[in-house]
C-alpha cells in the first residue's frame, strides 16, 4: 500500500491561502463530508495579505485550513491515480489586488474517515474538550488492515 505524508514548500515567494469564502458550512470540508452536490461556483480563496510579495502559484497551496488546494494538473494527477472517495472542488484563488491569480484550482476532498491509527504505537494529544477526539499526533503509525 502507498502512503503520501503532505507538506508544503518553505519557498517565501510562494502564496499561503486564506480560508476559502461563500462556501456555506465550510467546516466540513475538515470532517469528510460529501460536498460534491451543493458546492457553489463562486468558492473562492484570497491569498493572505499578511505575506504580501508572496504571490506565486503552484502545484498544491498552503493555507491555514489544512486543505489540499492543488493546480488543475496535480488535480489530473490524483484522478490518474483513481483515489477512491475524492471530490475535486473548484475555487478561485485571489490575489492581494482581489483580482483573479486563478480560476483552475481544485480543493482535493477527501469524503469519509477511516479509523485506522495504531493508537498503540502512535504518539497522539487527545484533546482535552472533546476526548473523543485527537488534537495533534506527534507520530503516526496506521493498522494497515484497517486501510480501506
């Protein structure tokens, strides 16, 4: 089985996204939750303007939602590569003029969980609200059985 660990590039001149707008209920872009059928055409992301020379595009975006925002080609990539329970979001990426950097960019959704972290042999916080659910893991180890 193949894992992917996702990060961003530290390159300066490389935009980093706001959260994205006019998407209603935006926070279950975070939990798996099908948005295919009710996502709006006008889901856009403005580029922060707290890092104002950083303006430049690429393949996938950092943003302080922890979303996959990738290019139309990373987007062909990953359909090439037939990812079960994906959705591919269009929005369009704003620069700090809030004109149009780019209307081909997708937000890769992944729909559903799986619960199948070795809680064993993982490092996790479990969050002190909400005990059920885990803040941060420090060392990630899955139960490949569970993998679906």
């Amino acid at each position: 089985m193949k894992y992917i660990i996702w990060g961003h590039s530290t390159d300066q001149k490389l935009c980093c996204l706001n959260p994205p707008e006019n998407i209603e209920d935006a926070f279950e872009l975070n939990y798996g939750i099908s948005r295919k059928e009710d996502f709006p055409s006008n889901a856009l992301i403005r580029m922060n303007k707290e890092y104002k020379t950083a303006i430049k595009l690429a393949d996938a975006l950092d943003n302080i939602n922890f979303l996959i925002v990738a290019s139309k080609r990373l987007k062909e990539f990953f359909e090439a590569q037939k990812i079960p329970n994906t959705e591919y979001l269009r929005v369009k990426i704003l620069n700090h003029k809030n004109r149009i950097a780019s209307d081909e960019y997708y937000i890769v959704h992944q729909v559903g969980t799986q619960d199948c972290i070795d809680l064993k042999h993982s490092v996790v916080t479990w969050n002190k609200i909400n005990p059920d659910q885990i803040s941060s893991v420090k060392s990630l180890i899955l139960e490949e059985a569970r993998v679906q």
